[in-house]
C-alpha cells in the first residue's frame, strides 16, 4: 500500500468516525431511553437494531457522499497528468463547493486540450518548414550532441538522420562553426555541397538546458541569379545602344555603295559619300563615348580617403558652373575623411544636372551643407555613432517628373545626355559609406538633391 493509499484510507476513516461521533449523543440517549424504559424485550431489541443500523449507515452514506467526489477529481487529475483529456466529471452541479471545484477541472481539461491541439498544429507546422526551407538547421546540446537536424541539413552533410543524431559536432565536421563571429560568410565543401555559405547561430533552451541553433544558407544560388540578371541587364544595354549605331551605319553604307557602283555616277556622289562618311563617324564615336561610360561606371576605384574640408570643396565646385549663378548656404566648419577627386566628379554631375534643370525655368541652384546626428540611408552601419555630414544641391527646375529610373544606367531624358551621370554619383556615394537621394522639393518648385557622408 503506497503512502497516498494510506492517506487516503486515513481519511476516510477519520470521515467515518467523526460521523459516528457525530450521531453518538442522540443514539445514545435513544438506546438508554429503550433499554431502561417500559418496553418489551422484542420492541428493545428490535428498536436498538433500527438506531445501530442507521446510525451505521448515515456514516458511511456521509463517508461516501464527501470520499466519491475527492476519488473522482483523483482519477480527473490522473488522466490530465496522463496527457487524456476526454475524461469530464458529469453531474456537476453549482450549488455546492465540490461541484465548483469538478467545474473547472473539466474547464481546465478543456483548455488544456486546446492547447495540446494548438501545440500539435505547430510542432506539424514547424517540422513543415524546417523540412521545406532551403537553408540547412542544426540543433545542439549542452554536450555538442546533434538534437536536430533537417532535410537540407541531411543532404549537406551526406547522411540520413539516424546516423547524425546523438553525435557530436566534432564527428559530423561542425564543431568550427559553433565558435567565433556570427554572422558571417565562408566558402567551404561539405560531403552534400560546396559553395559559399552565410552562418548564423544562436541559442535556446529546451527543457531548462541550454542548445545551439546552427542554420547554414547557401549564398551560391542567389549570387549566381544576381550575376545572370546582372549579365542580363548588361547584354540588353549593350545590345540596344549598339543596334542604334551600327542599324544607320549599315544603313547608310548599302546606300552609299550603290552610289558607287553606279555608272555614270551622279554628280552629288561626293558630297553624298561626304555626308555619309560624317555620319558613319559621328555614330561610331558616339558608340566609343558611350563604352568609355560604361568602363567608367564599371571600373570605379576604391576610394583613397584623405582630410577635407568640406566649405571650400563646396565653393570650388560651385564658382565652376558658369551658366546659372549657384548660391552658397554655408554650414558648419566640417571636415572629413574621403576621397576628394571622387567627391568633385559626385558633386560636380549633382550641380551640371541641377543647372540644367533651372535653365527650362530660368531658375536659380543653391548648394549648402549641414550636420545630421546619427547614420541613416545606405550607410548608416558605417557611420552608426558619428555626425553625418549632408550635402544638398537645389534648383527651381520644373522638377521630377518620373523618379522609378533616375538611377538606371543610361536612362536619360536630355537630348544629349549620357545616362551615367546620377548612376555613378550614387556608386561614389555609397563607397564612401554613404547615400544619394534625389526628391522634388517640399512647398517650392524643383527637386532637392542629397548627399549624406559618414564621419563628419
């Protein structure tokens, strides 16, 4: 017999006699009014049967009636610790205090039976996922023993499931990347593939005992689909201003070797083969300037970042535009860390085009700088912590109509525009750490350009 058992039975004892207790008094006062009165000895016997016998039975009735709830919540508690919650108390009623009490325990099986559901959808939702994403999940112990592993996972590392977990990181050759920086990129080959991979790691919990997340992406896939699109977009560029050159070329070469060909030639042949020599040679060099562009964008060197002052790099490149006069706010006294022939050639294509712009309107360019707290745009990881110093270029121009290709190489809307201009300002930008943002102005006419810079 368990020690509950014997607690239990222990209870119920003290039940049953404190409801013995209970009637004793009044039985027996009845008893001894029976025996020591005036009645017959079959009326005593008879009658003291009747009184032991109730008394006998209101006890255990009393017993039974407080035991069977307590033995029903019991097998309740029992089934819910076991995981079975179809088991409800029936009978339940609200009058009384232990019908209150079975109440909730059924409430209580029937969200914990919800729960189980909820957890069971998403425990088949999660081995889902983990078993349809393309990046490969691994889950440690506090030893270094495989918990985890899935369907990418297998393939990666060449092995089925049972031969992968319980081992450790060391036996299946990840033991490296569970130590030192995360995230971060390596190239390396695994039985199941090769390529460059990004890591990322972090920790949980599970059953109050610390694990390691280790999820390996494969970054060869997506940097090869950049690199197609990427040769895509340069065959198609090339493709077209090449066919706009070399279609009137032929075009104009058949006609002037029909004209040759003729006899007698006309009397304006040479001034036709002049005039078609001129063009020939007008789009051939149109065709070189527009490659020596693309060797340009392409070919941008890495900055070489020395001291520069930021007002007369600003004023030096104003006093160069000559067409329309171009406004100095001034700004602090800044200096930073760039390079300054690279920051001429950004600042001198933003002021070109912000001139151009005014010329339509007969407006005005102002050029200014300011001090801007904190990094924002596309450097903001490289300047997080310092002043950013903010160049802007504006004009009263007719403004931006259509700003989804401002940065699209080539795109242009200038008769004789190149296309490159705002595309290799921004790339400038951005190797210096920074961004390049061209927007209309806000309550004037014009747009704004501005350039944000890290480490003013």
């Amino acid at each position: 017999m368990t020690t509950h058992d014997r607690q239990r039975l222990s209870l119920e004892s003290a039940i049953l006699l404190l409801a013995l207790v209970a009637v004793l008094p009044a039985g027996v006062t009845a008893l001894l009014f029976l025996w020591f009165g005036d009645h017959g000895i079959e009326v005593q016997w008879t009658l003291t049967v009747v009184i032991v016998g109730c008394w006998w039975g209101c006890a255990f009735a009393i017993r039974q009636r407080v035991v069977h709830p307590l033995q029903l919540l019991q097998n309740l508690l029992a089934a819910l610790r076991e995981g079975d919650f179809s088991v409800r108390a029936s009978h339940a009623r609200h009058g009384d205090v232990l019908g209150l009490v079975l109440r909730e325990v059924n409430e209580l099986g029937d969200t914990l039976h919800d729960q189980r559901l909820d957890a069971l959808e998403a425990s088949a939702l999660l081995r889902t996922v983990m078993a349809e994403i393309d990046v490969a999940v691994f889950a440690f112990d506090e030893a270094g023993r495989l918990r985890l592993v899935n369907r990418e996972g297998e393939r990666l590392l060449g092995l089925p499931p049972e031969r992968l977990l319980g081992r450790r990181a060391e036996e299946v050759g990840l033991a490296p990347y569970l130590a030192g920086a995360a995230p971060r990129t390596v190239e390396v080959s695994f039985p199941g593939a090769a390529g460059r991979w990004e890591i990322r790691r972090t920790g949980f919990r599970q059953d109050g005992r610390p694990h390691d997340l280790l999820v390996f992406a494969d970054l060869s896939r997506a940097l090869r689909e950049e690199e197609r699109q990427a040769w895509q977009r340069l065959i198609r560029v090339l493709g077209h201003e090449i066919n706009n050159s070399l279609t009137p070329i032929r075009s104009i070469a058949r006609s002037l070797r029909r004209r040759l060909t003729r006899v007698p030639r006309p009397p304006d042949t040479e001034d036709e083969l002049l005039n078609g020599l001129a063009v020939i040679a007008g789009r051939s060099e149109a065709l070189g300037r527009f490659m020596t562009s693309y060797a340009q964008l392409a070919r941008l060197p890495r900055p070489r970042r020395r001291p520069m002052a930021v007002e007369p790099w600003v004023r030096r490149i104003a006093e160069l535009e000559g067409r329309v006069p171009v406004a100095v706010r001034p700004g602090p006294r800044l200096t930073i860390e760039a390079d300054g022939d690279q920051l001429d050639q950004l600042l001198i294509n933003l002021v070109r085009n912000a001139a151009d712009a005014a010329l339509e309107t007969g407006g005005g360019v102002a050029v200014g700088w300011r001090s801007a707290g904190g990094g924002n745009g596309a450097g903001a990881a490289a300047g997080a912590g310092q002043a950013r110093l903010e160049v802007f270029v504006e004009d009263e121009g007719p403004g931006l109509a259509d700003t989804a290709n401002l940065f699209v190489p080539f795109f242009t809307t200038k008769p004789d525009g190149s296309g490159i201009g705002l595309a290799l300002s921004r790339q400038i930008a951005e190797a210096h750490g920074g961004s390049l943002t061209l927007e209309n102005r806000r309550g004037a006419r014009g747009c704004v350009a501005t350039v944000s810079l890290p480490g003013a």
